[in-house]
C-alpha cells in the first residue's frame, strides 16, 4: 500500500502536475531558504511578491548579511510575525561569519539554524542537497490522515511523532526532493482542505477517508488554545512637521519595529 502510494504520487508528479512556483526545482539552498520562511504562516499567493523583492534586493546570503536591519524590516513590511525577519537577518549573518557563505549542507546543521524547524531543514536538505528526510506540514499530514484513514490527533505529541514516521517511511530516496514536491503540490491541488478533488485523484481507489465518506472529517485536531486579546492604545506626537516614533526593544511581538507612543490597557 505505502509503495504504491509513492509510485502513483511521482506518476501524477510526472504527468499531471502543473503547478508552477519561482522557487519549484531551486537547486541554490539560500533561495529555497528564504522562501520557506516567506511561506511561513503566509499564503504563496501574497509571499510571492516578497519573495521577488528579497531576491532581487538580496540574490546571494551575503548581499543580505551586509544589509542594515532597518532595511530588511522595512523589505518584510506587511508580511507579519516579524519574529521570521528577526530570525532571517540572525540565520543570514551566521551562514556568512560561520560556513564562510556557503549554506551547510547536512540536516542537523541546518536545523539548528536560528528559525528552522523539522520542516524547513527537511525542505532545504531536500530541494538543495537531494538529503533523504519528508517533509511534514499541513498538506502532507491530510493527505496521511484521509489517505490511511488516521484519527490520531495531527497537532498532538503522538500525532506529530507517528505522522512524521509514516511520512519518512513514503519517502522515495533517491528522488527526495522530486516526491517532497510532489506531496506538496498534491496537498495543494487534489487534496485540498476544502472540495477536494477526488473524484480525479490517483489515489482513490485506496484511500480510506474517499472509501469510508471521511474526507471532510479527516485530519482530526485538537482544540485550539483561545488566543490572547490585547489593548494597545496609540498616541501620536507632532511637533510642526516631525513625528515622534520609537523602537520596541522588549522581548515582545514586533521586536526591533518603530511604532507610535503605546499605552497596554485593558479598559473594559
């Protein structure tokens, strides 16, 4: 069953997939890098303009390590969780000052790269370097789930270790980066969250969630936990044409960002 599943992923891979992104079959790691941290908690369709800017304001790592911060924020602006920028301008200096410029090229070099995770470390070692580890995200955990019919919880600890195992033991090995693609754009296209396409879909004929009618139930989740509201009360200052701003410096949300003068409150 797992055999087939691959087999039929690279045949659809070969035959059917259309999907076309900048990015799609970058050999160099610092492209496939920035992208992935683009992508981050960001739709393809807004971080691929980002994307375009930081290359052809920053084509090589070094090019971005000489940059000054305020310059690379004000490049990130509108993106979000800025925490990711921090973290890219951190990443670029150490690829620089430590591997000389070159991205390193093994798995656990890469993960501990300030901002990489699992998922982005399988990714580049994947895309750049062809390195044998799946990549496990949203798309590939709901294929998993409807595709053997999984009702482990996704986003718990059992979850995230047993999907993590299944989705190495799919891997095709000596063609890593060629199916972690290909599981990618399946998610996105066939598999889809929402009105899947199953009817056209390669693996059907297997699938538990289409044999069984799951598919709108399939991956199961755990509960979100309620997010935090906060009140930020802002006050502008002028003086004749000047504005006063300052930086954040906290161990907070948009560290490093300037903002207005800001009172926390909760009035209510």
């Amino acid at each position: 069953m797992k055999s087939d599943f691959t087999k039929k992923l690279l045949l659809w891979n070969h035959t059917h997939n259309k999907r076309s992104m900048p990015w799609k079959g970058e050999k160099d790691a610092y492209k496939i890098w920035l992208s992935e941290i683009i992508l981050q908690q960001t739709r393809v369709e807004q971080g691929l303009n980002y994307y375009n800017r930081f290359i052809k304001e920053f084509p090589t790592v070094h090019h971005l390590a000489k940059a000054s911060r305020q310059k690379v924020y004000k490049l990130w602006q509108g993106l979000g969780y800025y925490t990711r920028c921090k973290n890219l301008i951190e990443t670029g200096n150490e690829i620089v000052n430590r591997y000389h410029g070159k991205f390193p090229s093994s798995y656990d070099e890469i993960k501990n790269l300030k901002g990489i995770g699992p998922y982005t470390a399988a990714a580049i070692s994947s895309f750049a370097f062809n390195l044998p580890y799946a990549v496990v995200d949203g798309n590939v955990i709901r294929i998993l789930s409807r595709y053997f019919g999984m009702t482990t919880s996704a986003n718990s600890s059992q979850g995230k270790k047993l999907y993590a195992e299944i989705a190495q033991s799919l891997l095709s090995e000596k063609k890593a980066s060629e199916y972690n693609q290909a599981i990618m754009d399946f998610g996105a296209v066939i598999c889809k969250p929402r009105n899947p396409l199953c009817e056209s879909c390669v693996q059907k004929k297997e699938c538990q969630a289409f044999q069984n009618g799951w598919v709108n139930r399939l991956p199961v989740k755990e509960k979100k936990i309620d997010k935090k509201q906060r009140w930020f009360y802002y006050f502008i200052f002028e003086n004749k044409k000047d504005v006063f701003i300052r930086q954040r410096k906290e161990k907070d949300i948009w560290e490093n960002l300037f903002e207005f003068i800001l009172v926390e409150k909760n009035f209510l």
